[in-house]
C-alpha cells in the first residue's frame, strides 16, 4: 500500500498512467492471441480538426467498450486513425496560402500545391490524435492509419478500378451540389440548410399570341431566368389549364418558352406557375428531364452571370445580378411586387456560402451490394441502436441515387484513370465515359499507369473523402490482396459508435462496401451517439459561444471528471443537454472515491484481501450484496448498451451504498475501542468491496481506478487494474452466512429508520445537532443490538428503547422499520415559539400555493404558455401542496 496524498491532481495522475500504459503495451493487439477477438474501428476524425464534446462522448464511448471487453477476457483491437478530408484541409491551406503570399493553387501548381498540402498535415496532424490520448484513449497507436498512407491509397485505387470493370463507376452529366467558392461538387453532407430571410419576387410573362394576357410568376431567383426554358403548371390547377400547352415569353434574352403540365408541381407555392430551369434547380432539372427540355447554363464556376446576350447582367456576381435583374424586370414594366420570405437554403459547410445546384461532368458510382446491406440490417444481422435508425437506413436504401465519387479537387485520391493525348479533347467532351470507352483502348483504369505514359493524360479530380472511408473496416487492417492475421482475428468488427448525421454518408456505404470486398458484413453493432446540445437545446457553434473546450475542461476538472459527468446525461435515443456543472459532479465523484480511500489508509494495515469472509455484521454483507446486484446488473445494462444508466448506477453505488451507509456503519469498528476481529473485518471488506468496485469503474475513469487500485495494493507490482479479468464468481461466494436476505433486511431496515430520524430532526431545525435522545417503542429484539449504530447513523446522541413509553401530546414522531420513534422536545426546543415560526412558515406556504392555483386556472396562460413550462407549474403547485400539508401536521404535533 502506498500512501495517498491529501488531495487529488488528476492532471499528474492521468499523464502519469497514460503514459506507462503506452510503455507497458496495453493497448496493443495480438492477431495469435487465443483469446476471443474483440475490435472497433474509430471513426476518422479530420486529420487537421480539433477535439470538441461531440468527439468526447464518440470516443469515450468506444474506449468504456475497449476496456470492458479487456476485462471480460478478450483481445482487443480499438484501431484508430484519421481522415485527409479532401475539401476541409485543402480549404485552410489555400486560406494560408491566399492570406500570406497572396497565392492560389493555381499559381503553384499541383504538385508544389500537394506538398504544402503535406507540410500542413505534417505540422497539423496529430493535434487531434495528442487530445484522444489526453482523454485516455485506449487506442492501438502501432497501427494508427491515414486515409492518404500508401498502402490504404493502393486500396482505393483497387476499388475504383474494381467497379469500374463491373460497369458500376461511369462518367457523366448530372446535378450536383456546387460550392462557387472551392469549385467543387459537394456530397449532401457537405451541404449545411440555414434559414434565410429571402425575398420572393412576383412578375409576369406574356403570354405568346395574346395581347394583354399574362401568367404571374414567382420566384426567389430573378438572375436566372435567363436559363428558363419552360413555366409549368400543376394539371389539376383549373386556373391555367387552358394555357397547358401555349407559349410564353421571356422577357431577356427574349425567347418563347412552353408552357407545361407536370403533377410535381405545388399548387400553393406562389402563384401556383412555376418557371423552369433546368440547370440551376435540382427540382426543376428533375421537370426538364421528363419533358425533354433544354439545358441553358448561365452561371460560371464561380457563380458569376455567363450571358452576353444580356450585357448588363454578364459577368455580375448572382447577388448582384439578382437585384439587376430585378431593376430590369420593373423598368420592363414586369415586376409586380416583392415580398419578404423564409426559406432554407443549402450553404457550403467549409466555404459558408450558398451552393448552386449544377449541372457538371463527374464520375459516379452504382452502389453495389445493396441487397445484402439492406438484409443486414431488416434481418438484425446488423443491429442499430436505438433501433429507430433502422427504418430511417431502410428508407433510404429504397430510394439509392447513384453517388457522386468525383470531386474538383488536388488535396485526396487521385482518379485513376488517364485519356489518350490524341484523344483527349474528345473524351473530356465527351457526354459519357464507361466500360466503352476502356474496351475501346481510349482510357486506361488502373492502380498504375499506363506503360507509355507520356502519351497519356490523368483526369485531375480526385475521390470523394467518403470513397476512402467506406473502405475503412478491411482497408485498415490488410493490403490489397492479402489475407492478414489482423484481418482472420478481428474482421468482421464488433461494434461502430458513430453519429445519426452520417447514417447515409457513411455506415451504409460501410455495409455495401464490406459485402463487396470481403464477403461478410463489416460490424455487428452500431451505436448512434446523441446531439450534445446546450441547456437552451440549441447545437453547439462557435458563433454562439456556447461550446467548451473539452481541453479547458480536463484541465479544470481531470479527463475522468469529463468522461464520467458527460456519460451520466447521455441517455440512448435522447439528446444531451450539457450542463457544466455535470462535469463538475464527475470531477467531484473522482474525490469522494480518492477520499474514501484515503480513509482506508488512515486506518493502517496493509490491504487484507482475505479470501473467505465469516461472522460479518449485516452491514458488510449488505454492501458485498449490493455490489454482486451492481455487477450483475451493470453486465445486462452493458448488453443492451445504456451507458448512462451504468454511470448512474456506479454514482448511486459509491455515493450512497459504500460512502453513506456503509462506510458510516462501520465507524465505530475502526476506533481504538474496537476489537481486533471486528477492525480485520471491517477493514476486508472495504478492500473487498473496494477492490472489485474500482474495476467495474475502469472503463469510465480510467486513470483514477488505475491510480487507486496501485496504491491501496489491489494489484501487484508492475500489473496494470486496466489488464485485469473481471472474477468470475460474486463477493457473496466468498462469505459464510445461513441466510444473506436476512442480513439485507436488517441492514435496510437500520438505514431506512436512520434516514427518517435524520429528517425529523430537519424538520425542527435541529440537523446539525447531535444531542438529540430519541425513543424507540415497539422495537423487535434485534434492534437493541444495532442501537449503538442507529445513533450513529442518524446523528442522534443516544437511542433508547422503551416498550412502555407514552409520549406526551405533541411530540414529534415517526413509524420506522424498527418501531415508533420519538423526539421529546423537552429542553430542546421553545415551543411557543416554534409554533410561531412554523404558523408564518404555514402562510408563506399558502401564499405559494395560491400564487400557483391562479397561474393555473388561468385559461390564457394555460393556453399560451410552452407545455413543458404549464407541466412545470404544476409540479410546483404539488410540492407547495406537500409541503404546507407537512407544516400544518408539526403545528398539530405541537399541540
């Protein structure tokens, strides 16, 4: 045993053990291992982003399931890694590069441009993965990957080409998301609605052939009626079905366009006609594909007008051009009014600017096995938790679009696939590229490139980020065409903790890509974390100012203060309301536990760590039941992954059973008065109870369980509590007793009288006071032996036991589990003027009550108010009720 300092530092502590875990090789895996295989795959983090709370609770999760499936026996695998994200690390060195030299990546070309993309991951890289380690991650740091390392690119390429020769990549011209800034297409993850304040526009056009006649029409996007090729009308709309089929004209560049029906249409949008362009509107290409209308692009890559025809506008920005077009339309005598609106509308994540859906040439994918991953998870081979999710993937592999893979980027996985040179101008041009195109000898796909390749010429987008990370189960844990020791032991993984956001983006793509590749599912649990967000329920941003640095907060609280108060209110299915004061609780049940140990210690002798345990008292064998029923339920809450509900428990456990009831129980044997056998029992069973708490602790605060069990002894020298089985059999099994449920009673029903002494000296005031005689009538015969520690309990200076007593009118009594217990106020208390006290106290009370009695009676509060505010009144009207009814029964007793 080695002594405990007075106070607790858990930033020396967690620095101290973290690092002799990394020497000690805990956290390494051995693929020859004959244990049972366990792994997790962490979900990428962005190789240059930084830790906040969402990735707190992602991966303290992860490491409670890496280390409670260390201590249930198994090898465990918890392979980390981070990801390139192509477009977010690309933005911030093109950022530097423009706010320091006054470059683009144009002016240094790709490859210059690549190696300070380089140097940036270099320096920036490893920022996030430094911060898991201060968290305690329990990660396997040897085969730390990155989604750019050689042997992953290798797979990559692999895939691509590999779907490619079965005709499920392609090339050709869709509607993608565009960001004007970065001049890429965008994945729908990558795509952030915010609600605008937008203005809706109402204006006309003629209609052909008839003088005086016009369809109103209206839009938020004036600047891009240049590209109007149609206005379409619901068929059901009786309001213009005699125009279904007529012309209209464009006012600039002065066309006539069809007027068409088509049932997509919203009849109460607007004026119920809608103009169609097909290019610049996901909806409306939708509508000109069905009607075989043209495609006129009036926008450049950047988002600037491209119309010469309509030289005022050509060349504008689209929020210049949009009030141009405007000014054009009144001075037309067009214009009928403008009117304010609220929409959503899709902005760039990293540029934070508003996309433009774009027709573009890009590569895309026929997703593959998408069966199979749907059976997966409809026949519960993979199982999503909470199980809502379930019908949230199915629906969204019932309705697949084909995935965008290619992105106008430098920054990520090259396409591999080069263009003849003499050939080259008209395959780039050309509408569609596939499996032709290569029979034909036009293009090359492959891992490498041609053998002549200088008459070749690569296409220069690269991969979307999430092509690589769909590969991240198997591509992390073999090369391309190998059959790793890694791979037979912990493919397919055990459980994913990721996010409900990317459901879609990533963990389907995961399913169908492992089918594909491997044959087998890739995980067998997923864990959907929830939204931390702040007390108000709004999403944690820097721009609210309402998001911690969980850094800051493991300084000022230890990462286990983190982990563990983050756990307590992270209920399943339910978002997180975070409330710096739960951390503190974390950081403040580290202490209890660190207390309670120093305790220990305080009472000499080395750990007695006996091995079987006879003529406990029935406070020990309380405590050792509780803590086998904490176990036991603790392996049932881990099964059906509820993790706060575990935190819950183990708070409820240490604080209440261990510290309150049981450590104060047993006070008295640790005294000088106390004999010899009653100290060695006392003292077992704390180091037995202790000992195996600490355990059932670990995966939560790891550095703290590891910190404590070392220094009282509970492992030896040089072993590690993390590295330690959980032991098969309950405490109980240790202990001689005839009748273990007999001990509980006596146990329970001590600490329960105790409890309602304690409150009846509360509600005299009289807490703090240990003085206090009170008389037990009615008692069995077992108490008189528990007396000794019933006054201890609960504070009072003696406890007598009279049959016979009659107490005189106005004492103060309770019905406890040991009998009617009395407080004689005699000489304790002024009695006038307690009644006194307690009749204002009775008329605040009722005050109180009225106050809430009004609000609720009011029909126009009752009405307007939030629910959750009416619900909250009416839970105070019942605690002012409980208490008045609890002033007026002392008055009674007073007499």
């Amino acid at each position: 045993m080695s002594e405990l300092p007075k106070a607790y530092e858990p930033q020396a502590v967690e620095a101290k053990w973290y690092a002799a875990w990394i020497d000690g090789k805990c956290f390494e895996a051995d693929p020859s291992s004959e244990k049972e295989g366990y792994s997790i795959v962490i979900p990428p983090p962005n190789v240059t982003g930084i830790l906040h709370l969402g990735h707190v609770l992602n991966n303290a999760l992860q490491d409670i399931l890496a280390r409670r499936a260390r201590q249930n026996g198994k090898e465990v695998l918890w392979l980390p890694g981070t990801d390139h994200a192509g477009i977010a690390t690309q933005a911030k060195v093109e950022r530097e590069l423009r706010e320091k030299e006054g470059k683009t990546r144009r002016d240094l070309g790709r490859e210059p441009f690549l190696e300070r993309v380089w140097d940036f991951k270099n320096k920036h890289g490893d920022i996030i993965i430094n911060q898991l380690k201060r968290l305690g991650c329990s990660c396997d740091w040897s085969r730390e990957r990155f989604t750019m390392d050689e042997a992953y690119t290798k797979w990559v390429s692999h895939v691509f080409v590999e779907l490619f020769k079965d005709g499920a990549i392609y090339r050709g011209k869709r509607m993608v998301n565009w960001c004007p800034v970065s001049l890429t297409a965008l994945s729908d993850e990558e795509v952030i609605m915010k609600p605008q304040r937008s203005k809706l526009y109402f204006m006309k056009y003629a209609i052909s052939g008839s003088d005086g006649e016009f369809l109103e029409i209206s839009t938020t996007r004036p600047e891009t009626l240049m590209g109007d090729t149609a206005v379409a009308v619901n068929p059901k709309d009786p309001r213009f079905a005699k125009y279904i089929g007529e012309k209209v004209i464009r006012p600039f560049p002065l066309a006539e366009i069809p007027i068409i029906a088509d049932e997509h249409v919203d009849m109460e949008f607007g004026t119920g006609a809608l103009k169609i362009t097909p290019a610049h509107d996901k909806a409306d290409f939708e509508i000109g594909q069905r009607h075989n209308l043209e495609i006129i692009d009036i926008l450049t890559p950047d988002a600037h007008i491209n119309c010469p025809e309509v030289p005022e506008l050509h060349g504008l920005d689209r929020f210049v051009a949009r009030k141009r077009a405007a000014a054009k339309l009144e001075e037309m005598g067009l214009l009928i009014r403008i009117e304010e609106y609220d929409n959503n509308v899709g902005f760039s994540e990293r540029a934070d600017v508003p996309i433009e859906p774009r027709i573009s040439m890009q590569w895309f994918l026929k997703y593959p096995c998408v069966h199979e991953a749907s059976e997966a998870v409809a026949n519960g081979d993979i199982v999503f938790r909470p199980e809502r999710w379930a019908k949230t993937y199915a629906h969204w592999m019932e309705n697949l679009q084909d995935w965008c893979i290619s992105r106008q980027l430098w920054w990520g996985h090259q396409i591999p696939v080069w263009y003849r040179k003499d050939k080259l101008e008209a395959l780039k041009n050309a509408e569609s590229l596939d499996m032709t195109d290569f029979t034909a000898g036009d293009i090359h796909v492959g891992v490498e490139p041609p053998a002549d390749a200088d008459n070749w010429e690569r296409d220069e987008d690269v991969m979307d980020t999430w092509f690589s990370s769909w590969l991240w189960p198997f591509a992390t844990m073999a090369d391309v065409g190998e059959e790793s020791d890694t791979l037979k032991k912990f493919y397919p993984t055990n459980d994913l903790v990721t996010g409900p956001d990317i459901i879609f983006f990533w963990v389907a793509r995961m399913i169908m890509a492992g089918f594909k590749f491997t044959g087998a599912l890739p995980f067998r649990n997923v864990y959907f974390t929830a939204i931390i967000r702040d007390l108000q329920g709004r999403k944690m941003s820097k721009s609210l100012g309402n998001s911690p640095d969980p850094i800051d907060l493991m300084e000022k609280y230890g990462a286990d203060g983190l982990r563990f108060g983050l756990m307590r209110i992270a209920p399943v299915g339910s978002d997180v309301r975070f409330d710096e004061t739960s951390i503190e609780e974390g950081r403040n049940f580290a202490n209890k536990l660190y207390n309670a140990c120093r305790f220990r210690q305080m009472a000499g002798e080395e750990v007695q760590l006996l091995e079987t345990y006879t003529d406990l008292p029935v406070y020990h064998l309380d405590v050792m039941a509780k803590l086998d029923e904490l176990n036991a339920d603790l392996a049932a809450l881990y099964a059906d992954y509820r993790f706060g509900e575990i935190a819950q428990r183990l708070y409820e456990f240490l604080w209440a059973e261990f510290c309150d009831r049981f450590l104060e129980a047993v006070k008295l044997d640790l005294r000088e008065t106390a004999t010899p056998a009653e100290r060695a029992a006392t003292l077992g069973t704390f180091d037995a109870v202790m000992s195996r708490f600490l355990q059932l602790l670990h995966p939560y605060m790891p550095h703290v369980t590891e910190e404590l069990s070392s220094r009282m002894g509970y492992v030896s020298a040089g072993e590690y509590l993390m590295c330690k089985p959980l032991p098969d059999e309950p405490l109980l099994a240790l202990v001689h007793v005839e009748s273990i449920d007999a001990a509980k009673k006596v146990a329970a029903d001590i600490y329960e009288a105790a409890a309602r002494i304690r409150n009846l000296k509360a509600e005299y005031k009289m807490g703090s006071r240990k003085d206090i005689r009170f008389i037990v009538k009615l008692a069995p015969d077992w108490v008189a032996s528990e007396a000794k520690i019933l006054a201890l309990l609960a504070g009072a200076g003696e406890i007598v036991l009279d049959s016979s007593y009659e107490a005189p009118k106005g004492t103060p009594a309770s019905i406890t589990p040991v009998g009617e217990v009395y407080m004689p106020l005699e000489g304790l208390i002024d009695v006038e003027a307690e009644r006194i006290r307690i009749t204002k106290e009775i008329e605040k009370t009722e005050q109180e009550v009225r106050k809430a009695e009004g609000k609720l009676g009011n029909a126009s509060f009752v009405d307007r108010a939030p629910p959750e505010v009416v619900e909250q009144e009416k839970a105070r009207l019942a605690d002012w009720k409980q208490k008045l009814q609890q002033l007026r029964d002392m008055l009674s007793a007073l007499g």
